[in-house]
C-alpha cells in the first residue's frame, strides 16, 4: 500500500498519509508524492480545494527518526530539508486554493508543519501538537517557528519549542491555530463538508484572499492598500462576481464556477 492516497472528488482533492503503523511519520515516498500532487494542482483548474487527513491513530509525526535513518542525514540534512518539507510547505501555502488539514491525534516535527500551513485547521478531540525538536536536540523547521511565533508570539512559541512542550485542540482552538474542534469520529466528515463549502465558493477570489492574507505580515499599510486594489480589480471582473451580483439581484443563491 502507497504510503500517502490521493483521489479527487467534486473539485476536492484528498491526500491521505498512510503510514498508520509509523503514526504516519514522513517517508521519503509520502513527501516525494505529496509534492508531486501539490506542483499537478497548482495548474489543475477543476482542483478548487485540499483536503491532508490521515489514517489511523495519529496525524503525522514528522520525520522517521530510527537511528539509522536519521543519523545517516547528518551530513547534508539542511538540504534535505530545504529540498523536501521546506518545498511541500511552499507549495501548499503558495496553491491558490484553500487547504484544510484535519488532525487526528499527534502530531509532531513536519506534521505540525503541514497543519500550521493550512489555511483551516479541524482537530479531533485527541489531537495533539508536540513542538519537540529540542528532546533531541533538533531546532523546529518546516516553518513552524514562523507560522507559530505570527499566530500565537514569540514568548508562548519559546516556551513551547525550548522545553519540547505540547498543546492540545481546545489550546489550538483558543490561540487561533485551529477552526473548529470536533468529535474524533466526525473529523473526516467535517472536513469534508467544510472542503465542499469552499470547492463550491468564488476560487479565484478565495486564492486572492489568501494571498492578502500570507503578504500581509511583510507589506506595509500602503503596500497591502495597493495589493488590495489590485486583487479587488480581479475578482470583480470574474464570472462568478457577476454570478454573485446577478444571484442578489433575484434573490438566489450563486452557483460558482470558480472563475
């Protein structure tokens, strides 16, 4: 069995790890494949939404450290990271389309990293995020220290990275991380439904919006007001803004194209 199963489904594209008897730890053939299916979608316009879930007990649990694995990457492990989770990260936060990640149970290392960069967030009620790279005297990577340090500061993201703390859902839920927590048997259906609603929304509007929303942290005011006016100049001119405005005008509800 593949270690990570994709299927696209009503504009919805699933990726699914699937290493449940390794709490689905990144094997070289889940990272390879996820960024091949992340680099096909940036073109596909009949994918307008994504979907990381995974099988088993447990989300992701980062990098498969058994000794000799991990020990042998000593010598070039900066590459690796920059060539591997670093490109998977890039990808998804860069896709002009909304990512969902639907945590069950642990995660840790570039399983953190891959649900911090989603753009929505659903945990189950056994979720938990282990910010452990200090237990063995790693430092975080994946951009975990940029995507937690933006959402929840610098003192709470050094409190939990220097002792190797955890947090659990209603922790991710209350600091801003996750968008709702659910019961552990209705994860994939949440997500599912949440991931319908967005694959049937305005996607080019909905890829702008997250594009304000990832240059923000770097633009200044009168950059982003420039950015704004420039997005806005193309979402108006989308059929589904007409769509939109012509469903207001009879009063019904818009049909999306997603163009």
């Amino acid at each position: 069995m593949a270690d990570l199963l994709h299927e696209i489904n009503n504009h919805i594209l699933t990726l699914t790890l699937n290493r449940p008897d390794r709490l689905n730890a990144m094997s070289n053939e889940m990272r390879e494949e996820m960024l091949r299916l992340l680099t096909d979608q940036a073109t596909n316009p009949d994918v307008r939404a994504i979907v990381i879930r995974a099988n088993g007990r447990g989300f992701c649990t980062g990098a498969d450290v058994q000794p000799d694995q991990i020990l042998a990457r000593r010598a070039n492990i900066g590459e690796q990271v920059e060539s591997g989770i670093n490109q998977v990260i890039r990808k998804l936060t860069s896709l002009p389309v909304p990512v969902i990640a639907a945590v069950n149970g642990p995660a840790a290392g570039a399983g953190v990293s891959l649900a911090l960069a989603s753009d929505l967030m659903l945990v189950n009620r056994d979720a938990a995020f282990h910010v452990s790279f200090a237990r063995i005297g790693a430092v975080m990577d994946g951009g975990s220290s940029w995507f937690l340090s933006r959402t929840i500061g610098a003192r709470r993201t050094a409190a939990l990275a220097l002792t190797g703390g955890t947090f659990g859902a209603e922790e991710a839920l209350t600091w801003g991380l996750a968008h709702k927590v659910v019961d552990n048997d209705q994860l994939w259906a949440e997500a599912d439904k949440l991931a319908g609603q967005l694959a049937n929304g305005p996607t080019t509007a909905l890829g702008l919006i997250k594009k304000e929303i990832a240059l923000a942290a770097t633009l200044d005011l009168s950059a982003t007001l420039t950015l704004e006016a420039e997005s806005q100049q193309v979402a108006f001119n989308t059929a589904d803004f007409a769509e939109a405005i012509e469903a207001r005008q009879h009063k019904r509800p818009p049909v999306f194209r997603g163009h």
